[in-house]
C-alpha cells in the first residue's frame, strides 16, 4: 500500500464539482493539520512517507497557517488604523480649514483683543511679490459689500474682515465671497484667495475609512480637498 498524498486524498475535480466548492487552499490551518496526523496514521508502516514529501507537506502547511495569521493580522491593523483615524478627525472639529474655495462664512468669534467679534478669514495668494492690492467682499448676490486695500506682501497674505460695509453697518452672519487683485509692476491682476472655513462636524465611512469634514456654512468636503488645518 503506497502512501497517499493530499492531491490523491483531495483530487482536483473542478471539471466536475460545482462552483464555490473548496479547494486544498480554502482549507483552515486546523483542517490541515487534522488531514496530515490522518494521513500519518493511515499510512503503510512497510511504506512510510518519504522524507521530502512530508518537509513539503509540512512546508504548504506553515504557508497555509502563515496566510491565516497574517490575514487575522491585517484585519487588526485595519480595525486600529480606522479607530484612531476616527479620533484624529474628531479633534478636527470647532478648527479652521483651508480649502479651494473663496466663498466664506462670516460666524461669531472673538477678535484680537479676546472680545466677541464677527470675523471671516481668509488667505490672499500673491504667487509672488507685489506692491499692494485690493480685497473685495460681495454678498451671494454678486452685490460688492466692502473692499480695502492690501498692504505689500511677497507670497501668501492672511486677511481678516471684520463684518462691516464701507459704511461701517455690521452684515447679517452668512457666507460672502471674497475676491482680490495684486498690484504687480503697476498694473491690477487677480489673484486667488482662499476662504477659513471651521469645521462643524466629522464622518468616518466604515468601509472605505475616508474622512468627510462637515464645514460651518453647510459645504462638505473629504480630508484630501483640504489645503490646510489652522
């Protein structure tokens, strides 16, 4: 009596079995380990294994339960990665965001000198050096609200508004659209200006893990759309 290998115990019969049958692979560490003493104890004592048969039996077992293992090990580290990926954007909330937008909301806050304050704040790109410029504020009807000048800078130029027209009246909370120009070499260009926006709540989705930042305002945006935390 010859000494049965797993392929002879197990023969590949996908010709014939019907899809979603298991295969040597699909098998458990346990199952494995249970088919290999059987086989050992079912051998011919006159015709024992051969050596190099049994090391390469052994050797898909330690490749079947190493799988496992590592398979159980990702899922943890996925489980942990999720887990405090969902901390680090509950700490996100009540901060400001920059993203790629110029439209703002003008919210309570508290100015300079630690008193409450309306504010909306922003960052003015320069994308190099200019002498000067102008910042435009308008309403979501395109109507302009207030505008000032901006004094020289080189590169980025945060920004503050204070929530007054140029008549000095203070505008109902909401969201503006900021815009401004550059003055570079003696002649106006514009330039991007990038809006402060806080964030009011976070959502991790559980089977992707991506973040999706609630702002004040209504707008919502995913980690990657953010250009920078303030």
């Amino acid at each position: 009596m010859e000494t049965a290998s797993l392929a002879e115990l197990f023969p590949n019969t996908s010709a014939t079995t019907t899809a979603g049958a298991n295969s040597v692979e699909d098998l458990g560490s346990d199952d494995f380990l249970a088919l290999m003493v059987a086989q050992l104890e079912n051998q011919d004592p006159t015709s024992p294994m051969d050596n190099m048969q049994f090391i390469a039996q052994l050797a898909q077992f330690g490749t079947v339960s190493g799988v496992q293992e590592l398979n159980e090990g990702f899922s943890s580290l996925a489980a942990a990665m999720s887990g405090n990926q969902a901390l680090q954007a509950a700490s996100l909330v009540g901060r400001d965001v920059v993203t790629d937008t110029n439209v703002g909301t003008l919210r309570e806050g508290i100015d300079a000198d630690g008193e409450p304050a309306a504010i909306l704040d922003a960052t003015v790109d320069f994308d190099g050096a200019a002498s000067g410029g102008t910042l435009y504020v308008q309403d979501m009807t395109g109507r302009l609200v207030f505008s000032t000048a901006l004094p020289p800078a080189d590169g980025e130029l945060k920004v503050r508004w204070d929530g007054r027209d140029n008549q000095g009246t203070l505008m109902p909370a909401g969201q503006y659209r900021i815009s401004a120009e550059a003055l570079v070499n003696g002649q106006n260009q514009g330039v991007s200006v990038y809006a402060h926006q806080q964030v009011q709540s976070v959502a991790v989705e559980g089977a992707t893990g991506e973040v999706t930042l609630e702002l004040v305002g209504g707008d919502e945006v995913t980690i990657d759309e953010v250009k920078a935390f303030l």
